[in-house]
C-alpha cells in the first residue's frame, strides 16, 4: 500500500520563508528585516522570495494572513464555548474569562513570536496603515472584536453597548502599547529595576489581565 504523498518542495520552501519572517519579524520588527537576512535564514535565495510571494510585502500580508487567521480561531473558539457554559448555567459570562480568552495569544505560549507579531500588526496598522493592514484588520479582526464586545456586554449589560465598543478598543491599545516597547531596557524596566518582576510572563499576564477587567467593569462616568 503507497504511502503518504510528501509534501512538494515548493510548499516546503513557501513554509520555510513564512516560519523565517515569522521569527524575525518578530525579533527584530516588521520594517526590521533585510531581505538578505531573511533569505539566509531561510535557506532560499532572493528569488525565491518573488517565486512564492511576488515580493516582501506580499509575503508580510501571506504571514499575517495566516497568523491572524489561525490565532484569531483560537480566540473565538474559546469565546464560544465560555459563553457556551454560560448559557448553559444559566449565568452572565465572566469577564474575567473572556479578557483571558483574549489576551492569550499575547501573554501565553507563542507570545514571543506569534503574540509579538501580532501586536506590531496592529501598532502598525494604527500608525501608518496601509491597504495590506486595513485588508487583514477587516479580514481578521474585525468579525473578531465584534464577538468579543457583545460577550463583554452580555457579561456586564449594564454597560451600553456604544461604550463597550469604546472599551474593546481601549483594552486592544492597553494589550498592544505595553508588549511593543521594544526598548532595551524597556520603560517598565527603567522605571521600576527588579521590583516588578518583569521576567515572569505569569506574573505579567496576571496584571495585565486585572488592569483590562477593571477597565471593563467599573460604571459609566455620567
């Protein structure tokens, strides 16, 4: 009986690429990267750039057309099935629950490449957006936020809808501007030396995450 048909040598080229820029992107930042660099990285030479992609932004928007779309099914996916118990038990989802399901791809396993990249996607799009960041926001995020700010309703209903859209995108400023200070040392570093533990990703997730609640649940100024 015939095996498995391995993979092309083309698909296994195009994925190198994508893994390559995905680590070094996410190391160095997106606009950080010579081609050269990236090329070496990956093994390839600079046709072969232009071969898969057509050149280095189509190969960014490949990249986080792919990251995005993987991430963000995580995220829903684990929306679902909070407010899925919720409305099993007959209960408001807990918000608490639903910032964890949202920060996770930020402070949790792949933070440092897949996290990372993200939230320069997104301080990107909100400092020079481009048509490739406005194609994958909509794409991507957007059907995404919209989930996640009427869970966060539904959690807190006495917060009107309007304004927990204005705090969906407060939390997403809040997530993005801490994890892209790209200084070395970064400010929290600066400011506080050793205090605050800035090593442990738990300790950093945890508050991030109590920051963002807070945030969500304190009552409307009038």
């Amino acid at each position: 009986m015939p095996g498995p048909t391995p993979p092309s040598s083309d698909r296994l080229t195009r994925q190198k690429i994508l893994d390559s820029a995905l680590a070094l992107y996410a190391e160095k930042g997106i606009d950080g990267v010579p081609v050269r660099t990236l090329t070496s990285h990956a093994g390839v030479n600079v046709a072969a750039i232009h071969y898969h992609f057509g050149g280095t932004e189509a190969l960014a928007e490949a990249l986080f057309d792919e990251l995005s779309a993987r991430v963000n099914k995580r995220r829903t996916l684990a929306l679902k099935e909070i407010t899925a118990a919720a409305g099993k038990g007959g209960t408001r989802p807990e918000v608490t629950a639903i910032v964890r399901a949202f920060v996770a791809p930020y402070v949790g396993e792949g933070a440092a490449t897949e996290g990372q990249l993200l939230a320069q996607l997104i301080l990107k799009h909100r400092l020079s957006p481009s048509p490739m960041t406005e194609r994958v926001i909509k794409k991507h995020f957007d059907p995404m936020a919209k989930q996640f700010v009427v869970a966060l309703h539904d959690a807190v209903p006495e917060i009107p809808l309007s304004l927990m859209y204005l705090r969906y995108m407060l939390m997403v400023s809040t997530v993005v501007l801490f994890l892209t200070d790209r200084g070395r040392p970064n400010r929290l570093h600066r400011l506080s030396g050793t205090k605050t533990g800035t090593t442990d990703t738990q300790y950093i997730a945890n508050a991030l995450v109590d920051f963002v609640v807070g945030g969500i649940r304190v009552s409307a100024s009038s």
